[in-house]
C-alpha cells in the first residue's frame, strides 16, 4: 500500500492546489508493487503532470499489485515496468520488497 500512497500524495500535491503550480516539486516517483491506486479519471490527470517522472515497478505475479489490473474503474500508472526473474526461494515472495531489491541487484543476497 505504501506505492500507493506515494502516487495518491503526488496526485494530491498537483491537483488540490489554488493555484496552477504544485505544492512542491517532484522530481521523480518510483514505486515497488504498488497496487492501483486511483479511477482511470485520476490517473489521467496524474499522467499528464508525472508521466515522465513516474515509475511503477511490478512483478507481473505479484498478486498484490495486480489485484485489481481486471476491474474497469481502476487503472494504473502510465510508466508501468515489468521487473521479470525469480528467485531460488520456496515461499511466494512476489510482493516482498526484499524479492523487489533482490531481482534488481543480483549481488544482494537473496531473501
């Protein structure tokens, strides 16, 4: 839930303003297995301000961040990323941040 929640307070910073101009600047979004977070209407006008400083990054088995990819009203981000791989563990770690860290940097131990 913590992705997010940075992509809704991102969204909140550009859109609930009085003026044009964001509360503060952002300079770049990256999220890890965050879920959908915003109505296709929202998320349009998230795109428009952070699409080119915005990244979600998912597993495409991760359950958690996928979870509602069938429902019409939800949408995600513009910047999807598919971070592909597994890992030689037996338990399900799809969502884990620690399996996130893991299948970027190879050198890390595994979880």
């Amino acid at each position: 839930v913590g992705g997010a929640l940075a992509n809704a307070m991102a969204a909140d910073l550009v859109l609930n303003t009085e003026t044009d101009a964001p509360v503060i600047d952002v300079d770049a979004i990256y999220t890890f297995g965050a879920t959908y977070f915003a109505s296709a209407n929202l998320t349009e006008e998230f795109d428009k301000r952070y699409h080119e400083v915005s990244y979600q990054i998912l597993r495409p088995s991760d359950s958690v961040a996928t979870a509602l990819k069938a429902q019409p009203y939800w949408k995600s981000v513009a910047n999807s990323v598919a971070l592909l791989g597994s890992l030689a563990v037996q338990e399900n770690t799809d969502h884990s941040l620690s399996s996130y860290l893991a299948l970027l940097d190879p050198h890390r131990p595994q979880p």
